[in-house]
C-alpha cells in the first residue's frame, strides 16, 4: 500500500483518432486537478495534432503527463477479409451477426491491445485506469485493468450503441461511468448499463475565457464586411456533425432575405471534400468559408452573428458553451446533451435534426429581429456560468477519489 502522502497513480486511455471537444475537457481537467494527489500518464494510440502548432503528446508533457504511445493493432489481412465476407453474406445470423464480427475483434485485435495496455499499467504501478471515452471503443482498457487487478473509470462523451458484451463487461468490470448529461446517461442505461454506475457530470468551461483576436480584425482578415450576417460553426468535419444541414439552410435563407449571408465553418475532416463540392453545387462556394483547424477557435465564434449546430448525436459539446459564454445566440439540434443546455426559445431554438428546412426558420427568425438575437445571447452568457471548470475539475476529483477509497478498503 502506498503511503498516504504520495500521489495516486492514474493512467489514461484516449482511443480517439482526432483532436476535439473530448482532448479540450481532459487537458483542462489536467490543468487545474490537484496534482499533489495524482499522478498522471497517458496511453493514445495516435498521438494526432492539434492544428499544425503542436500534437497531444507536446500538450500532455507540458503538463507533466507522461505519454506512452501504443498503436492501434490491426486485424490480421485474411481475418479481415473473412470478417467482411460475415458482414456481406451471414444475414440468416439474425441479431447474432453483429456478436459474430465483433467475436474477430475481440479475439484478433482486443485481447492483444489489452496485453499491451496491461504492461503500461504495471510498468506505471498504475492505481486507477481512467478512459476517456464509450464503453464500445474502450474495451481492451476494461480487459487491462481486470488483468491487472485495478479499478476503472469510463467518461463516456458520445452516445453510441455498445455490443452487448461491452455491457457485460461494463457492468461487471468498471466502478465508474461518468456521463456528461443525463440524456447519455439514460441512452446508456437503456442499452443495459447499471444505473447506478453512472453519475453525471457536465463539461465545464473558464468563464475567463477571451478570444485573442477581435472580431473586426478577424473579420477583416478573413474578408467579412461588417454588413453580412455569418452563420458558423466549429466541429470535426465528420458525418454526425451534419454541417450540410447548414449549408442547406443557409442557402434557403439565401434565396428569402436580401441581407448578405456568409458561412463560415471552422474545423477538418474527412468530411471536407463533400461540403465544398456541395457549397459548389448549391452556388455558395463564394459565400463560404472554409477555416480549417483553428487553435483559438474563440476569435473565430467571436467574429459570427449566430452560431449554428446541427450535430444529430452529441454528449455535451464544449463548443455550445463556448459560443454562449460569447454572448452567441445559437441554433441546435434537439438531441439529449444540447437540449439540456440550450433553452429553446430563450437562449436560442433548438430544431429536430437532419431538418434543414426547420434550421432556416430558426435563423430567418434571428435574422429578422436582431434585438431578440441580442437578447438570447446575453441569457446564454447568464446560462453558461452554471457551467463553471471549477465544477466539472471538482466533479472528476470526487469520483477518482471515491473508487480510489473503495479500491483501498476492499
């Protein structure tokens, strides 16, 4: 047993491929957790950039994190082959297909990747594995920590559906599964998960947070009059994000308002090339722009005049509380996580995704009566302090603290 003085040791497991709202909540966690308690290391798979300025691994190290990069193992070429073959043809498997496919995973590639995880720990003397996302992409961290005898916590971002032994697994194996909103935490609950693993905590924000350039100056570089009206968003270009329900909508506002619109679409992804051929094909090329990665995407949300996210599945994005602490009045989709903090009608309107139509009546009305514009986005400033980091670093801490306890006394 550890002596009281010394730092627990914990170690973190982040799957993703890119950096998002995800890598920003975990480095300000990082920022600002008690570091006379806890130790920290870091187990990615890719250590992905952030922008052309700097990668995770840069970030992490400055923040005294020790960082183990350990790729992503792969299917052997002819397991891979046979496992697309079930994929196409065993449809007589019924709802057994999909146990089927993931079997080749489990056996070929997550039983090794938790090998793999499991030298760390024990290299580390890790005390707790803490991973920094859902159940389904982290179950060879669940696999390491059971081989190696210690707790595990999941933060769980994103609602997507989990195999069933993942669940399982879930359920036996891990003593935490912090949900960043509570329609996640009943989305997973629904899927089978034990209520009472879950606890919610909200993604913060620091109140004094300040964009490093103004919007004039941004606007001006990036060639915005001051008399267009800039519709924008910040997001991974990906396909949940549906950044062409945007385009789509500001091309009927377009076509009902003389008032100049712009897009401006700040993020990148493999989603890219199709939203430029799609700006082209609905003649908006000229009117849209396409920022890429930006570092200080507060100088960029600052420069719009309504900050629009159509996203159809989310956790609790970050970047809506970014945009509300700028006094943005947004437009979202009505999905569990921005439902819960966007309040429709008073600090913006939330719309049904994948509804491109109802995203143009929401910003014609914004448009149209910029006063009410005004007025949202100061409620959203209001709205946003609930949101506090001191909360969300305090939240985190309690729960490392209490499976730490737990682990300590059993």
């Amino acid at each position: 047993m550890k002596p009281s003085s010394e730092p627990r040791r914990i170690v973190i497991l982040d799957t993703g491929r890119e950096w998002g709202g995800g890598t920003n909540s975990l480095l300000e966690l990082l920022k600002r957790i008690n570091r006379e308690k806890f130790k920290f290391g870091a187990i990615f798979y890719r250590n992905y950039p952030k922008g052309t300025e700097s990668d995770i691994r840069r970030e992490l190290e400055k923040l005294g994190v020790e960082f183990f990069l350990v790729p992503r193992r792969k299917l052997p070429p002819k397991v891979k082959i046979f496992k697309e073959f079930c994929r196409a043809g065993a449809f007589w498997l019924g709802p057994f297909r999909k146990d089927l496919l993931f079997f080749f995973d489990s056996y070929f590639r997550i039983q090794p990747q938790a090998g793999d995880i499991a030298r760390i720990l024990r290299d580390f003397r890790a005390d707790l594995l803490y991973m920094n996302n859902q159940p389904a992409s982290n179950l060879e961290g669940i696999l390491a920590a059971e081989r190696v005898g210690i707790p595990a916590i999941l933060h769980c971002r994103i609602a997507k559906r989990v195999p069933r032994i993942a669940i399982r697994k879930t359920n036996a194996r891990v003593q935490k599964v912090i949900c960043v909103s509570r329609g996640l935490r009943d989305f997973y609950v629904s899927q089978g998960l034990r209520a009472d693993l879950c606890t919610v905590i909200y993604n913060g924000i620091d109140l004094s947070l300040r964009p490093r350039e103004g919007r004039e100056a941004l606007r001006k570089r990036w060639g915005l009059p001051p008399e267009d009206f800039v519709l924008g968003t910040v997001c991974s270009l990906v396909k949940r994000k549906r950044v062409q329900d945007l385009l789509e909508a500001a091309y009927l506002v377009q076509r009902r308002t003389s008032v100049p619109i712009k897009i401006l679409i700040v993020g990148d992804g493999p989603e890219r090339k199709k939203l430029e051929a799609l700006s082209q094909r609905l003649g908006f090329s000229s009117r849209t722009l396409f920022a890429g990665f930006q570092s200080d995407p507060l100088s960029f949300i600052q420069a719009m005049d309504l900050f629009v996210f159509p996203s159809e599945k989310e956790g609790f994005p970050r970047v809506l509380l970014e945009a509300m602490l700028l006094g943005k009045p947004v437009i979202a989709a009505r999905i569990p996580g921005p439902s819960e903090l966007v309040k429709d009608g008073e600090t913006g309107f939330l719309v049904e995704p994948r509804q491109p139509e109802a995203l143009a009546r929401a910003i014609m009305k914004l448009l149209q009566d910029r006063e009410l514009a005004q007025t949202m986005g100061e409620k959203g400033r209001k709205r946003v302090e609930q949101f506090d980091i001191r909360h969300y670093v305090s939240g985190v801490s309690r729960v490392f603290e209490e499976v730490l306890n737990c682990s300590t006394s059993s």
